[in-house]
C-alpha cells in the first residue's frame, strides 16, 4: 500500500482499538433434561484453546466450558502460548476461540503455536475433531483471518470437522452464544441434554454498567497536551466514575461510546438528498434519520455494501473494475484517505433513501484508549491520552470519530458513555521487585503512566525504565514535567528519549534500546517485564527486531536461541504488548 501523507491512524485508527469486550462476563444456564446421564469418572475430555489480543476471546472459551460442564464434559481451557505442538497433536476433541489482530495476523499469544502447526514437521491429526469460533471486524479485508486459518490447518493435518466454523463480527454476543450451544453437544456425540444460552451480566459483576449499557459519565478535564505549534494535537482527559460502581486495573482499557460530528451528518443528509425528518425503524424504535445518523451508524469509514451499491449505481468504471478485479489492495489504495461523504461527493449522481442508505451502514461502535491512570490512585476518576485524528484528503477537513468527540463536543452538559475492558495480561507485576521496562513512544505512553503510579502507589522497590520518544521535543515531549519529577523522586530510574525530527538522522525507541542493548539484557535477566505499547505496523515490528538482536548480541546467542528466549519471555507473560 502506497504511503499517505496523513497520519498512519486515519482514518481507520478510531475502529483499530481492542476488541468488544465484557459481555460475556457471565452465563446463566437452562437446561432441558431428557433421558440419560453421564459418569463424572469416564467424561470425555474437550480441550479449549482461545487466541486473545483483549480478553474476549478468553471469555468466551471460559464460557464455552461452563456450558460443556452442563453436558458431563471435563473442559481443559489454555491459551495458545501454554499449549506445545505434541500436546496439539494428542489431543482428540479441541474447540478455538481465536480473535484476529491487525491485518489478518495472528493475536499475540496464538503466535508460536501458529507457527509450530504450520510447519512441515507436524504429525498429522486424524484423531482430532474440532471447530472454530472467529471474531474479527468486517471493516477488514482479511475479516476473522486468523480463525479461517485455524480452521484450514486443522482440516489440512486430517482432522474432522465436528461443527463448521463461526465467524462473528464486532456484534459477536449471539453468534459465539449460538456456536456453544450447537457446538457442544456435538463435543458430547450428540447428548440429549439441551442448553438454551443466556447473556447477561453475571452475578458477581459489581456493576449494571456495560457495553449494552454504559456509563453516563462527565468530562472533568480535557487538557492540550502538545504545543499549539505542534503538527499533532494530544489530549489529556480525566473522566469521573463517582457512583458508577465501576473499578479498573493499570493496563485496562476505557470503552467510549462517542456520537457523530452534526456538520457531517448534516453534509451526507444534503449529499443523498434527504432531509434528515424521516422516520426510519432503528433498534424497534422510530428515529428520525438525522438522529439515527449522529447516534447510531457509523458514517465515516464506507461498509464494502456501501461502496458496491455506489459503483453499482454510479456506473463507474475505475471503481467497479476495481471490485469485480478482487484485488484488495487495489481497493484499500482506492479507498484511503476516502470516507463516506467523499465518496458520495465523487459521485452526486447516487442518491439513497433514508432506508436504503442506513441498510448499508454499519453500527456505531464504541472505541477502546489505553487508561493513563492507576485505579488504586484515582478509583473516582480515569485518565486517557487521545491523538485528535485531523487531516485534509480530496478537498476536505477530515476528523476522527471519538479522537474529536472527545475534543470538540464534549461539554459540562455532555454525557460521555463508558465501560471498560479488562486485560488480564497487561499488569504490573505481582512481584513489586522485579524490573519493569516500557516502549511506549507517542500516546502508548499512556498505560505506562498507569504502571508508574500503581508503582507508586505500591511503594514497589523494583527498577522502571521507559523508552519514550515523538516527533519533536520541543512540542510533543507529553507528560514532560511529571516524567521528570518522577525521576527525581525515584520512580523512573531511566528514562530514554528518541525525538525523531530533532535532528538529521532520524531516532526512534528502537535506536535507544540498541544503545543501551547491554544493560537492557541486564535488567531482563534480572527478571524483568518488557512492555510495549503503540503503533502495531511499524513500531512494534521494529521494536522486536530490536529486542532479538539485542538478546543475541549480549546475550551471545544465536539467532535461533534468541527467538527461544524471546519465547520464553512471552509465555512467562514477560513480553507483553498493547499495540494498535
């Protein structure tokens, strides 16, 4: 793909965050008992492996085995990266709940595993039964590719599949509910016990708030962060939780629920021709279109029904070539920089009714930031770091949805709807001495500002090192004044900066780590957690390279064995990322 010059997040970047998550937070079961039952002593063994980037594929496998308990089976549920390939090849009844991240690739702890199964070396699985259950997001190109995957390579390698593969969208609640219950008595051969699943919140949820019903909360802060002469504009926000009952954990994410810019849903009214008074049913409910389009569609990036209905009615050549071709490259190139009004702008002979246009629309969803905060230090508040996504393509101000949400239309009177998603993984460590050393250059500082106040706030002896770096010093050095009081205080021991355009020959966080490459291997020996959160397709590949070389440069390894230790640092959850 060609490189734009706008920033690398837009205009995708607001739909590029966690996964949906929460919903899943408990099962409640009702079964219908006909006759027979099952020896507890001779239950069959189904084993349950989940791919997570966020925690939702977790959750589900979790419930997947709640519901197999119901049917006499002895579920075994293990992330990928516990699971070694001979222990793959040994098993005879396996269920996948695998998300998939970034552009089709694999989450990061299905990663080795992936890699193992795809090898020509692998035994084959003819005793193997399964199925696969994907999440993904259609706004992708390789939509649940990773789940595809799985479920390609398993039949490859001779085994049955037992029930066909799930492929869900960000909506995922009712089909991952409909695949455990038609999954698992398939698991148990048939069984005649019937499960009827119920989502709900479950009973030891210490909140009514969620994603179907999120908080009301109040904007107390929204603070410039970056200089007015910057070329970004990073924002800090401190949002209230009073009386929400909600609670958080440094390395969770905050969900908001954002509404759309007037002006644009305004200019797509103006550019299908219709007023915006039309009552459509939305939900079950009757809405007027213009309300419909501010609440409850997403109206930037084009759904591919969108974009084939408009080359099917404008009768262009460039773009129905381009789609009746298959090539997606072509068609993400085609598409860059373009939202919806652009596109029907292009072509203003298409026009829609109210029904036909929302048809093609997607569903608002919410957008996941990194907490900047420790909930044991603002339990009342939380705290987020937001690049406003602003750019000019084909003649117009474009603006992200949520980035300027937050920005722009949030007043004293707004409500700003929340609800967080947990990870489980992204932690401080327990153990308050270990070192802990974070690659977090733009907004992926954000959690890392977290970790260091809950190290605070455990008066933690261990060591923190943070790589932290932007465009220029003199206006994106975020968060400057406390990073540095934090030095003087003890807190962060180091603190390595790479300002890229600060000088001829560019510098990033990766640059620093082989600089001081020697003492990073240290501190890694000495048990220390490498953290790294940013930008997923550039940074955080070269951020890994970087730590390969450094682990076998003064580690006086070889290639091969620095990719073990690597490994090994990731199944010991001692590599973790948060990137986007």
């Amino acid at each position: 793909m060609k490189t734009p010059h706008i920033p690398l997040d837009a205009p995708y970047s607001d739909s590029q965050r966690a996964w949906l998550s929460g919903f899943f937070a408990g099962m409640h079961t009702h079964m219908l008992q006909s006759a027979g039952s099952v020896n507890q002593a001779d239950a069959r063994v189904i084993n349950i492996l989940y791919g997570s980037q966020t925690g939702n594929a977790e959750s589900i496998a979790h419930d997947a085995a709640n519901i197999a308990k119901t049917h006499g089976l002895k579920p075994l549920v293990k992330s990928m990266d516990e699971v070694e390939i001979n222990h793959l090849a040994a098993m005879e009844y396996l269920l996948i709940v695998t998300s998939t991240y970034g552009e089709g690739e694999m989450p990061d702890n299905a990663q080795m595993l992936w890699e193992a199964v795809s090898a020509d070396s692998v035994p084959a699985l003819n005793n193997m039964k399964f199925s696969v259950l994907a999440l993904g997001d259609t706004s992708y190109d390789l939509f649940c590719q990773a789940g595809i995957d799985w479920d390609r390579r398993l039949a490859e390698l001779g085994a049955t599949r037992i029930y066909d593969r799930t492929d869900c969208d960000v909506d995922f609640e009712e089909p991952a509910a409909s695949w455990i219950s038609a999954v698992i008595p398939h698991m148990a051969d048939g069984a005649s016990t019937t499960v009827i699943v119920d989502i709900e919140a479950g009973p030891a949820e210490k909140s009514q708030y969620n994603r179907k019903n999120p908080f009301p909360a109040k904007m107390l802060v929204n603070r410039l962060l970056t200089a007015e002469v910057s070329s970004k504009e990073t924002r800090h926000y401190e949002i209230s939780i009073t009386g929400s009952g909600l609670s958080y954990e440094a390395g969770d994410a905050l969900c908001v629920v954002p509404t759309n810019c007037p002006k644009l849903v305004a200019d797509i009214l103006k550019a299908i021709g219709c007023k915006g008074d039309e009552d459509e049913p939305v939900n079950g409910e009757s809405i007027a279109l213009h309300e419909a389009l501010r609440t409850q569609f997403e109206i930037k990036l084009p759904s591919k029904e969108l974009v084939e209905e408009i080359a099917s009615r404008s009768g262009d050549q460039e773009l129905n070539g381009i789609l009746e071709s298959g090539d997606k490259d072509k068609l993400a190139d085609y598409l860059w920089g373009r939202d919806i009004l652009d596109l029907l702008l292009q072509f203003p002979q298409v026009e829609f009714s109210a029904a036909e246009f929302i048809s093609l629309l997607k569903p608002l969803q919410h957008r996941a930031y990194s907490i900047s905060s420790s909930g044991k230090m603002y339990p009342d508040t939380v705290h987020l770091t937001v690049a406003s996504v602003r750019y000019e393509s084909y003649s117009r101000q474009h603006k992200g949805v949520c980035s300027t949400f937050l920005a722009d239309l949030v007043d004293d009177e707004t409500e700003v709807r929340v609800f967080f998603t947990p990870n489980k993984v992204f932690r401080v460590p327990d153990d308050n001495s270990l070192p802990m050393i974070m690659v977090g250059p733009g907004t992926g500082i954000a959690p890392f500002r977290a970790f260091l106040q809950e190290r605070e706030y455990r008066n933690a002896s261990g060591k923190n090192w943070l790589f932290f770096g932007d465009r220029n010093a003199a206006t994106d050095f975020i968060y400057r004044e406390e990073l540095e009081a934090m030095q003087q205080r003890g807190l962060l021991n180091r603190l390595d900066l790479a300002f890229s355009r600060d000088q001829e020959e560019k510098i990033y966080v990766q640059d620093r780590m082989r600089a001081n490459g020697a003492e990073l291997f240290a501190w890694l020996e000495q048990g220390g957690y490498f953290f790294v959160c940013g930008d997923a397709y550039h940074m955080a590949k070269d951020v890994d390279k970087a730590l390969h070389d450094v682990i076998a440069e003064h580690g006086k390894l070889s290639e091969q064995q620095a990719i073990d230790y690597v490994n090994q640092l990731k199944k010991d959850k001692r590599y973790v990322r948060d990137v986007y």
